[in-house]
C-alpha cells in the first residue's frame, strides 16, 4: 500500500472515529437524560401528593382513605393517548406512605403494607429532611423491572410524621430511550456519510473545476461499441463499468491531492535512491578512463560498464515516466473488445523464440474476451511472462527441481472466475523468497534473477497493477501451492504464481 493511500485511509479513519466517539458520547448521555426529566416529573406529583394528604393529618396521624381511593379509581380508569410511538391506555405510577418509623402504612400495589422501610433511602432521607431517592429492581435479576422512587415529607405543625413515596418503572419511558437511539443512530450515520461525501465532491469540484462533463460524457462514449455487422450497439454494462471506474478515480484523485505533497516526495526519493548506484558507478569508470597508461582490456571493461549503467538509468527513468503517465489515466478513454486466447497464444510464441530452452504451455479453459486497452493488456501479461521466463533460467530449474514427469517449465492458463477472467501464469522457479512476500508491488523492489545478481529496474509489477487497476481488475503474485511430482514422490515442484483477473467478456 503506497504512502498516500495510508495518509488517505488515516485521514477517513480519524474522521470516522471522531464521528462514532460523538455518536457513542450521543448515546451513553440519552438514558441519564430521560431519567432526569421522568425524575423532575415524580417530584412534583409526590409533592402534590403529599399536600393532600397533609389535609387531613390529625395529630400526626397518617389517614389514607382518600389516597387509597384516589388510587384505586385512578387505576381503574382506561384512556387512550398516542404519544409518538407509544400508546398509553393506563397510569403507571405507584405509591406508598411510611409512618414517621418508616413502618409502610398504604401502599397501592397492596405488596408491603406493614414492612419496615426505614433503611430504604427515598424513606430515610426524607425522614431526615432531605431530598430522598432511589432506584431498585422488582426482581433482582430483571434489568427491566427497575423502578424509579421519589419521596416527598408529609408535616404536620411543621414536622415530618411520614413519607408520600412516589414510583414509576423505567420501562415506561424506556422505549422512548429506545426510539431515540434508533434516531440518533440513523441521523448520525445519514449526517456522517453524507458530509464525508460532500467534503470529497467538494474537493474534487476545486481539484478540478473543468473536465467533469467531459469525462462522464467519454465514460458514456466508451458504452457503445460495434458488433459483428459493424452496427453501433449501447451496452447498459458497459455504461456502468465507466461511471463506476470514473468514480473510482475521482476518490483517487481527492486522496492523490489530499497527500500529493508527500506522494511527489516519495517519488522523487524512490527515483533518486535507485539513479544513485547506476551515477557512481558511471562516475567511477570515467575516472578510471581519464588515468593515462590503462590497458585496452581494462579501458573496454570500464567503457562496457558505463554503457551497461547508462542503459539501465535509461530504463529506469523510462519506465517511471511510463508508470506516472499511467497512474495519472483515470480511466480508459477508448476501449475495444479484446479476445484474450490469441493474445496469450502470441505472448507465448514470443517468450518461446527469446527462451527456446523452455516449455511454454498455453492452457484455455474458457474462450473470454475483455473489453479494454490491448496494447496494457499485451503489457501487463508479457510482463507477468518475462517475469517467470527470466525466473525459469536454465540455473533456477537446477537449483528448484523442474518438473520431472514432462510437464511444461511455464503455463498459462485462461480460466472464468465468477464474472472474471482469470489469467494465470506459473512457473517452476524458486518462488518467492519469505522475505520479499508483501513487497512485490512496491516501487523500485526487485529480486536478483537466478544464477546471475542482475535485477530488473523494480517497476514491471507496479505497472501490471496499474493496468489492472484502470480495466477494473486486480492482480497476485505468491508461490504456487507445492505438489509432488507424479512419476517421483520425493521431488516437489515450486515456483512462483502470477493471476491478473479482468472482468469477462464472452469472446467473439
């Protein structure tokens, strides 16, 4: 994964924890919220309560007639109120009175009548002169069962002789809880894609405030293409592939812009780091030319040897001019339909009249087409195929046990895979060390070639990645599953496997 991407995937990372710390913060904070408010509510209904029962106290005497009979008809009482999504039809608040000893004197649910309540906290408190309170559970296992208790003092000549305690159970404001959640939830993740999507369309409209049209009218073009009687033809497939790949590369171009800073820096040390070994050593010999008295032999060698470091600088800023024109395309201005079966039985061809020593088989499973650029894609497979012929040397089949049962040094495979045509290439080389596993793709990484220490300029990978990339497929390179060979057991054939999936077409 390039640097900028990180810088990309880091930016949206903190922004989406900073949104699920504030929605978690939203949500912790929605039930103490809720409970304050039902609190404030039993407050005032205890201490309206209260007062009438202080009406009738006669020499700290606690009557509860009228009390039981407010209850009593209160709860035989049926309405029918819709407050949002809840629908009421019945009260249910609860009540009891302590005695000035904490000694339950009424209680509407008819449960404690006669219990000693003192130690209970709304009891207590309010006996003391304070503001008492508390929440306990029906049944000690049952979250849901909760109840919620206010007290409220009942005087008389300016003393407290009992306790009007006051409940409600949480449940019947917990689906209010319960809603609200629900809203915050949607609102916070409608809110938090939505901005994310706006702050990208934004930078992308001041990354690039001409050219929109343009190229959503050329993803359109790409959509029509010419059948076999040469008759013009829309593909609604097509069509899709374009707009999504254009998308695709508008999220691109907002990350490339969000770290270009750091992306050019990277490039240019990459290029500087890999153009430094090819300048000394070209430096170096021409030195050694200037000194008077050289033999030719050794005059030949240091010449030989600055043209050899000069073709490779050459190649290497080549093919990094070549790779930064590629990741710039956002999309593929012209496509055509590509048969996939000549295209491999030509690559092949060719790699064997360059390695005439090696087996090259080309196996088709499945007869597929792409639809895309076919010079890439000539590019992107002889890639992957220089890669395992140069890695098949003569040297490297000695040192990996070739197969011995006559198969073939190289195959190619074309095979479907889902909606994908899978093109693989496998050889019989000595795969892929530990320790360049994962780093294949990096820029400027390579691996010396058997029998030899010459490497190659490190950017062939990258580029199939690209070309991958831009005909909406991906690409893999790792060491092929290890068998036993057939015809001896106690030889296991390796080597390294490349698959470039592109989506499938059917051929002709």
């Amino acid at each position: 994964m390039s640097r900028r991407t990180r810088i990309f995937l880091a930016l949206i990372a903190v922004y989406a924890i900073g949104m699920a710390a504030l929605l978690y913060q939203l949500l912790a904070d929605l039930d103490p919220r809720y409970r304050e408010s039902a609190e404030e509510g039993l407050i005032e209904t205890a201490q309206l309560m209260a007062t009438v029962i202080e009406q009738d106290v006669e020499f700290g005497a606690l009557p509860t007639d009228r009390i039981s009979g407010i209850f009593r008809d209160l709860y035989a009482r049926r309405f029918s109120a819709q407050v949002y999504q809840l629908h009421k039809t019945r009260v249910d608040l609860r009540a009891y009175v302590t005695n000035r000893h904490g000694v339950v004197v009424y209680d509407s649910t008819g449960r404690a009548l006669g219990q000693d309540f003192s130690k209970w906290r709304d009891v207590r408190e309010t006996l003391d002169g304070e503001y008492g309170a508390r929440t306990t559970r029906d049944v000690p296992s049952d979250a849901s069962s909760t109840v919620m208790y206010v007290g409220a003092p009942i005087r008389w000549n300016g003393e407290i002789v009992g306790v009007l305690t006051l409940g409600k159970p949480v449940q019947s404001f917990g689906q209010f809880v319960s809603a609200a959640r629900s809203n915050v939830i949607y609102v916070g993740l409608v809110s938090g894609l939505s901005a994310l999507l706006l702050a990208m369309v934004l930078s992308f409209l001041l990354i690039r405030p001409l050219g929109i049209t343009s190229d959503v009218l050329a993803a359109l073009r790409t959509a029509w293409w010419r059948d076999g009687d040469g008759r013009r033809r829309f593909s609604p497939r097509r069509a899709w592939r374009a707009l999504r790949a254009q998308t695709r590369a508008a999220a691109h171009e907002v990350r490339d812009a969000i770290a270009g800073r750091n992306y050019v820096q990277d490039y240019v040390r990459q290029l500087t780091h890999e153009l430094k070994s090819p300048i000394s050593a070209v430096r170096g010999a021409a030195e050694l030319l200037q000194e008077p008295g050289m033999p030719p032999e050794q005059a030949a060698r240091f010449a030989a040897n600055i043209a050899h470091e000069s073709h490779r600088m050459q190649e290497v800023v080549e093919r990094m001019t070549e790779l930064s024109a590629l990741e710039s395309r956002r999309m593929l201005r012209e496509q055509q339909r590509v048969p996939l079966a000549p295209m491999l039985q030509q690559l092949a061809a060719g790699a064997r009249a360059k390695a005439p020593h090696l087996r090259i088989d080309v196996r088709i499973q499945d007869d597929l087409a792409v639809d895309g650029d076919p010079f890439l894609l000539r590019r992107a497979v002889g890639n992957l195929l220089d890669n395992a012929v140069e890695f098949t040397a003569p040297a490297a089949l000695a040192d990996a046990d070739a197969p011995s049962d006559g198969a073939a040094d190289i195959v190619i495979t074309l095979a479907r895979e889902g909606r994908m045509a899978r093109i693989a290439v496998r050889d019989h080389g000595p795969g892929v060390p530990p320790y360049a596993e994962g780093r294949l793709f990096d820029k400027f990484f390579s691996l010396a070639r058997p029998g030899s220490p010459k490497k190659s300029t490190g950017l062939g990978l990258s580029f199939v990645r690209e070309i991958a990339t831009l005909h909406q497929g991906n690409v893999e390179v790792g060491n092929a599953v290890a068998r036993r060979a057939p015809s001896d057991p106690s030889r296991t054939d390796r080597g390294a496997l490349a698959v470039l999936r592109l989506p499938a077409v059917k051929a002709g």
